[in-house]
C-alpha cells in the first residue's frame, strides 16, 4: 500500500488569508526557531521547508553591493526631476533587476532597504546625496512614487518590499550615534513626521528602520513613536529593521541601558522587529533576547508579534507561493529600456541656475572642458557597479565630435622627492586584468580588502609623476599615470590599485603636512605617516619620511591654455561622493575646495564665455557673477556624460527643479545640531535671508508665462501654463500657500503641489489642484493636534519659491484658537510657544518629554495665551536633578521661584515642588519659565 500524502498544512494554502496562514506557521515554530528570525541573516527551517531569509537590500538609486546593476541617478538627484511618474518608472526598474539579480543570486535580497526620506535640512549634512528635497511633501511624493515602483501594482505580492530610512530627525554624522535631536511638537508633526507619513499611507512601505541618532533623549530604536504614530498610520504589518549596530549602540556607546539583555527587549517591545547587528553572527543577538525572556524582561508574545510582521513581508513577497508570485519570473536586467530610462532620468535632473544666453552651445563650437570631474563618473557609497559609463568629456566628445574638444583635467602633476635624493615610484602592473571594487557584490562592502597582488610603491632615481588633487581641506588623492589611485592595504604597504577612492574607511586620500623644511605624507585611513623601507613604501608608525613636493605642471596652467584656445569652456567641478561629505562625515563649508576654485578662476580669466557644471552630491557657495551660465547636476548615474552634454547642445532643454535652498554662505546655515526650522529659521518655508538659489529653482531654454489663477471655497485651485517659446521643453509649475495673519509663526511660503509637464512652442495646459483643508493646519501646541486657522490664507503660483508670477487670496472659515486651559490641564513644558538655551529631553525611557538647560545656560520658556482662570493660588513643577524654577507672567515680576535643593535618585525620578502665588491672578496671560541647574522640567501645574 502507498503511505497516504501528508495534508498540506495551512500556511501553505495559498486560498488563505495571509493573517490565518502566519498564525499557522508560527505555531508550528519552536520558540528557538522563532527567536533565531529575529537576526537580519534569519536561519532556515528545514523541517518545515522555510528558506533563510534576509532583511535589507540597497537599492536607493539602482540595486547596490551586489555587482554590476544599472545605475540611476543619485536620490537628490531624483528629487530635482520633480517627477513622480518617472520616479516610479525608476523604482519599478530597480525592483525588476533585484528580481532579476535574485535569480542568479540568492544573496540579493527583496525587502530593500530604500528610499531615504530625511529631509535636506541642512546642506552641509554628509549623507545629503540620500535625500530627495527639504520639503516635506516633495519627499513623501517623491518617495511614494519610488516605493510604488518598488512594490509593484500587484493587488497581493509585492515585487520588493521597500523599507523607509532613517526614522527620524536624522541630519549630522557628527558623533550621529550619541546626538540628541532637539524635535519640538511642531517641528514634529508638521516636518519631520509628515514625509514619512504621507508616504506610509499610501500603501506601498513594507517598514522603516530607525535612524542612529537620538530624539529628545531618547535613541530612535527606542522610540515610542514607533508605536504612537508609524503604526497607526496604516494597518498593514510594517516591519521595522535596525540600523547596522544601532542596537549594540544602545549600550556600548549610548550607555543608555545597563545591559544588552534590557536594551534588546527595550528595543523589540518598542517595536523593532529585526536586528542588523555583528554582520551574519547572530548568536549575540540570540542570546541577548533568550536572556531578556529569562530575565523577564521580554515575553514570548513579544517574539511572535515581531515575527509576525516579518513573514507578512516575507508572504506579501511571494516567498511561500512560487506559482502565484507574478515576479517569479522577473529577468528583466540592463534591457534598453532601463538604459534609456537611465538617461531620461539624468537628462530631466539637470538644474540649469543661470543663463546669460551662452547656452544652448552653437553648433560647431569649439570646446575646452576642463575640471577634476570632467571625465569622472563617480559612484557613490549606495551604488551598483556600473555596466555603462559616461562621463562629462566622453559626452562632449560624442555631442560635438573629439576634434572639436580640448580636455585639461586641472590636476597638478608632482613628484615626491625622499629625503635621500630619491623619489616615489610606482611599479609597473601586471598584465592581468582589473576588477573593478566591489564588481564582485559583497553583502557589506566594507569588508572588501584592497589589493595586494600589486608591487608596493618604491623609492628610486626615477620618480614617477603622479596627480594630485586636493578636495578640499587638504585632503588628497594620488594618482599615478596608468589611471590608479595610491591606496593602503591591510599589510601598510602603498601602491597604485584602486581604481578610484571608496571603501567604508577610505583608503585612498593622503594630507601632507609642513615639517621640517618638507612635508610628511600623512595616510588618512590608517593615520600613519608614509615611510620609506627596504621592502617597500608603507604607512605605518615610526621615523616618518620627509617629502619635497616638486610640482612639474600646476593644473590652472593647463586649465588656462586650454581655455585661451577655445570658443567656449566647460568647466565641471564638484565633488567625489567618498570623500569631505558622505556617511560618517559631514560637510564644514558650502565652498568649493580652493584647488577647484583657482581652476575655475583659471579659466574664467582666459575665456570669459564659461560655462561652469557643478556635478555634486550637495549645494555649493559659488559665486555666478561673472559666469554667463551654470548649471546643476547630482552624480548622474551610468549615463550622466550623454545627458549633460545633451542638454548643453539643447537637445534637451532643463528642466531639473533645485529640491533645496542654495545659500549665499556659511553664515546663513544654522548649526548643524539645530533641528528646530521653525525657530532657528531653516529652510525656505522659514529662512529670511537671500538664498544663492531658492527652493525650486530652474530656468529653461523657453520662456513659460502664467495665468487664470482661480480658487473656490473647496479649495480647488487652477492656473494655466502656457510655453511662449521656441523651444519644446517640461515646465515645473509650482502652487505654494501661507497664512497671511498666522497667530503663530508659519512658513513664509508651503509648497501646496506641482506638476512637471511638456509644452510644445504655444501649446498651453490648465492644471487643477484639489487641496484638503488640512493641507493648510498647523500643529496647536495649546491643543495637542492639528488646526486650521480661520482667516486669510495666500496662494502662489510660479516657477520657483520666489518666482511667483501669480497670487490669490481665500478665506477659510478654520477653527478658532482659543487661549490654552492651564488651569485645568496644566503645562507640558515640551509645548513652548518658543525658548532659548534648552533642549528637551527623555522623561522616561519608554516614553514622554521633558524640557532642561543646556549645560551651562540659562534656559527660558514662553507659553502664549496661557488661561489662568479666575486666579491661581500656587504652582507646582514637576521636575528632577537639582535647580530652580521661575515663574513669571507677561515679562512682569517673578510669580514664583521653585527649587530642588537635593538631587534626585536619578533623571527620571521627578518629584512635585509646590510654591505659593501671590494676589491670585487670572485671566489669560503669557507665562515664563526660567531653568536654572542640572534640572529636567517635565510638567507645570497651576492651582485656584
């Protein structure tokens, strides 16, 4: 007799529904096999037939670390097309070659780790290149058209499974694993939440992962915010994946829990659901969380519900249903499409800021293009390796023919000479071929190891010329004449094998340092000096070895011949995505670096029809006066070369939108800690100064004239859009709003909507916008949710932030504000009206804020319109530490002073000081707190 089939158990039944079938199988998982899910490299179950399964796949701009993968431009990049609809195309693009790489590759993961949706605060933050825009609801359109690509338009399966980065309020890589970002509840809810929740509610995120940072206090991997907001946003399972290390942070550099065991469990029960920690061991991981179940720290229904939402990812993606997956068979890679997608999207993300007539380039010209990134296609830390490449020059070439360009890169060309009379020398390579860093795919590229089948560098009599480039604060690279960088392997020995500069740790730049009547050559990647051995050249501790730079061509003097031959030059500067400015390190000026500078001085001194082509992962101080054109571009990905010299022959005519505030100069930024943009003025919607370029900033090759600006009372506005040119190109209309008697400060100008569309010469569109009425509230401190002000609100029209070429003005009936009830529900004191030298912090570790001093301020709170009642007769505040409190009314005389005269048992034991109030006064008024010592101030009460 034959054994009967087994039947199959339900949560293989695709006709179930996902919920019953998750339940099924985690009742069939030993309590172990559930634990050991909860490491990002989660373990198979063979007895059950469930694969391994990993979270995380880079994929921001094109699948990244996995080997050769189309390239998009960079995010930033993106966010200047303004274009939803291509930006899906990209992201669907992107999902398919994942599929497609996942076939050949079982280590190419589904659930990406893409995109990023911290807002641009601040231009000098590293990562800035990750981002789509400063504006909120440009990031979250953005960013939603990217995870709708991502996740396919299937009605169950999901083709990827897009995971948000970075929750929340993430702007510095300065120490970025131990700031505390000072959020304040507006500056909460009407910026940094808003771009990750319009995003989540439109259905297409599978989760988040937490930023490294801090928020008032409290690690964001702790965040009640998890659970408070992101999950009430949607109710789809979302699973939240941890930074790399974030949760060994928790204790190892945060010292904010005792144990790994208690800030494990802190961290699942605040809703992390899978741990990226110690690469693929996750025996740290395990243990810890079997320790928090023996300690009584963590339950087991805490494991389920975080095991829960990962396999309803793992579901959704089609894992248990092969033949119902739609994706399955996904093997769409580097097809035409993608190629020419490439190059639409690098065209339509070239910004043109300023015109003087000079371009479009006449046909004929001759052409000198010169710069550090002419012939450069830089990758950066999130990129595939590229299949197809074009740079700046090779465009040009192609555009305008060889003959009629003329390349001068503007490196310096040096030798260094030893104290001995000898000089570096670089060894013939080889003849075997090169692979590219990284082309092999590494799960973590920073793990790859620099080359050491290569002879180390030598000193002999014949020296080698080698190119150098300064980025900027004396940071530089080596280059020797076959095209390798001078790079530092694991064994300390120096030699020329990088095909460019890259890796976790940079292991490619130098700085040379004045000593001695010479200079030391100081190795930035391991911090040792360049020494001269008998086997070789290495950086290592020791008598270092002092260098005379001998400088053989300096590179404005071939910049500048260049130039003087030529009709018009094209000078491109910019920046390498690895080095002054990427993850680990911030920017600390908007300048160029001076090398660049003089370059392009250089060349405007020679020929003043100059053409300057910023190509950067960032905005840059640069001065246009005397430039008759310059444009704009992020690192444009595989096609960036064909794209840019498209657009300057007017093929295409620009249309690239800035997606944030170029400033005229340092002084204009805020400190890069400050997160507060309402107070500390930041960004367009509040930045008072004159901007470089404003927000959504772009000309074009046609002109483009406005009119009909209408608006009803259901807030449905329309304009019309007409192309007065000669010139077929894509406008980027704009619609912004504001209050116009605000009872609070709101933004100088919101962005409301925008619409990128194509026009023939004459052609004209009639765009319709329907605004909600929430689209004008505010966050009500005094209420705790969002409000609309009655009154008058203006609308803009235009081209720009500031080029608004039409305005009309509604009146919204709202919701009157009213003064706040203190007498009845007393103060947070995280709700200020406005403060200065404090910063809010934890009140507990689980949840809730409180207000201190900065160390060694003062601190002083306002609260606005603060209703007393029919008189107070004491007040109490709940605080702890040691300090005092003031308490005074309308700028009057001290109400009452409040102090702690003997430590609490820790920050968060609060204790109630109570003070007397005299002659009762009531009515509404305006109240001040002054905060003085080692205090945190959670709450005020007054009392009739």
């Amino acid at each position: 007799m034959t054994a009967p089939t087994p039947p199959t158990p339900p949560f293989r039944d695709p006709d179930l529904p996902f919920a019953e079938r998750i339940d099924d199988l985690l009742s069939r998982l030993t309590l172990d096999e559930r634990i050991g899910f909860l490491h990002q490299f989660g373990p198979a179950v063979e007895r059950l037939g469930v694969a391994a399964f990993r979270t995380g796949q880079e994929a921001l701009h094109g699948v990244a670390w996995m080997g050769p993968a189309t390239v998009f431009p960079q995010a930033v990049g993106l966010g200047a097309t303004w274009n939803e609809d291509l930006v899906r195309r990209v992201g669907e693009a992107v999902s398919r070659e994942a599929r497609a790489m996942r076939s050949r590759d079982e280590r190419v993961g589904l659930n990406v780790w893409s995109p990023t949706v911290n807002l641009l605060r601040h231009p000098l933050w590293g990562r800035n290149e990750e981002g789509y825009s400063e504006d909120p609801r440009l990031t979250s359109a953005i960013a939603t058209a990217y995870t709708r690509g991502l996740r396919g338009d299937h009605p169950v399966y999901w083709r990827t499974a897009p995971v948000l980065k970075h929750w929340l309020a993430h702007n510095n890589e300065t120490r970025r694993d131990t700031t505390s970002s000072t959020v304040r509840p507006r500056v909460l809810h009407e910026y940094d939440l808003r771009a990750f929740r319009d995003a989540v509610e439109a259905g297409a995120v599978a989760g988040v992962m937490p930023a490294y940072n801090l928020v008032n206090g409290r690690p964001n991997h702790v965040s009640p915010y998890l659970r408070e907001h992101l999950r009430a946003w949607t109710d789809e399972e979302l699973l939240v994946c941890s930074d790399a290390g974030a949760p060994s942070n928790l204790v190892d550099s945060e010292h904010y829990f005792g144990t790994h065991e208690e800030a494990t469990a802190a961290a699942l029960r605040a809703g992390v659901d899978s741990f990226t920690d110690h690469g693929t061991d996750s025996s740290k991981i395990v243990a810890r969380i079997k320790g928090a179940l023996e300690q009584g720290l963590l339950s087991e229904e805490d494991v389920d519900t975080a095991v829960r939402r990962q396999l309803s990812v793992r579901f959704r993606l089609g894992e248990f249903d092969p033949d119902r997956d739609p994706y399955a068979g996904e093997r769409a890679f580097d097809t035409p499409e993608h190629r020419e997608l490439a190059q639409e999207a690098a065209e339509q993300a070239v910004v043109l800021l300023k015109n003087d007539g000079l371009l479009p380039l006449a046909p004929g010209v001759r052409l000198a293009v010169v710069g550090l990134l002419a012939d450069e296609c830089k990758l950066d830390w999130y990129s595939g390796s590229l299949i197809h490449r074009s740079t700046p020059l090779e465009g040009l070439y192609e555009r305008f023919g060889a003959d009629r360009v003329e390349f001068a890169e503007g490196v310096d060309r040096v030798l260094l000479r030893t104290s001995s009379g000898a000089f570096l020398h670089v060894p013939p390579a080889p003849d075997a071929p090169e692979a590219a860093r990284g082309e092999e795919g590494a799960l973590d590229p920073a793990l790859l190891a620099g080359r050491t089948d290569l002879p180390p560098l030598t000193a002999a009599p014949d020296g080698t010329e080698l190119a150098l480039v300064d980025w900027g604060d004396g940071v530089l690279t080596l280059r020797a004449p076959d095209g390798r960088y001078l790079s530092v392997a694991d064994d300390g020995y120096l030699r020329a094998s990088a095909d460019q500069p890259g890796g976790w740790i940079v292991q490619e730049t130098f700085r040379l340092e004045p000593h001695g009547g010479g200079h030391l050559l100081r190795h930035l990647g391991t911090g040792h000096p360049v020494r001269v051995t008998p086997d070789g050249v290495r950086a290592a501790e020791g008598e270092p070895e002092v260098f005379e730079l001998v400088v053989t061509e300096r590179g404005e003097d071939a910049v500048a011949r260049a130039a003087a031959a030529a009709d018009v030059v094209v000078v491109v500067a910019g920046n390498d995505p690895h080095i002054n400015g990427r993850e680990t390190e911030d920017r600390t000026t908007l300048r160029l670096p001076a090398q660049q500078e003089l370059l392009l001085r250089a060349a405007r001194t020679a020929n003043p029809r100059t053409v300057l082509t910023l190509v950067s992962a960032y905005p840059y101080a640069v001065d246009p006066a005397d430039l008759p054109a310059v444009l704009w571009t992020a690192h444009g990905g595989q096609a960036a070369g064909t794209a840019l010299a498209r657009v300057v022959a007017g093929d295409v005519s620009p249309a690239g939108r800035l997606p944030q505030t170029w400033y005229a100069d340092d002084a204009d930024l805020p400190e890069l800690l400050d997160y507060d943009v309402i107070g500390g003025r930041q960004t367009y919607l509040y930045f008072e100064g004159t901007p470089l370029f404003p927000f959504g900033h772009g000309l074009s090759y046609t002109s483009f004239s406005y009119g009909e600006l209408t608006a009803d009372v259901t807030n449905s506005v329309a304009f019309s859009v007409i192309n007065t040119g000669t010139v077929t190109a894509d406008e980027v209309a704009q619609l912004y709003g504001r209050a116009v008697h605000p009872s609070v400060p709101r933004p100088r100008r919101e962005l409301l909507g925008h619409r990128r569309v194509t026009l023939a010469p004459g052609e004209s569109t009639r765009l319709f916008f329907d605004l909600p009425l929430s689209a004008f509230a505010f966050w009500d401190v005094a209420v705790g949710r969002w409000r609309v002000e009655p009154g008058a609100y203006e609308l803009l029209a235009g081209a720009s932030s500031e080029d608004v070429r039409l305005r009309a003005t509604v009146t919204l009936e709202g919701e009157p504000g009213g003064a706040r009830p203190v007498a009845e529900r007393g103060l947070d004191t995280a709700d200020f009206d406005e403060q200065s030298g404090t910063e809010i912090v934890d009140r507990t570790k689980e949840s809730g804020d409180a207000v201190a001093p900065v160390s060694g301020k003062d601190g002083e709170l306002l609260y606005r319109r603060c209703d007393l009642g029919a008189g107070v007769r004491e007040v109490s505040v709940e605080m702890s530490g040691t300090g005092t409190v003031e308490v005074a009314l309308d700028g009057g005389p001290l109400l009452a002073s409040l102090s702690l005269e003997t430590p609490t048992a820790d920050p968060y034991t609060y204790v109630a000081v109570t003070a007397p109030v005299a002659g009762e006064p009531g009515g509404v008024r305006d109240v001040r707190l002054r905060v003085r010592g080692a205090l945190r101030v959670a709450r005020v009460d007054f009392r009739g």
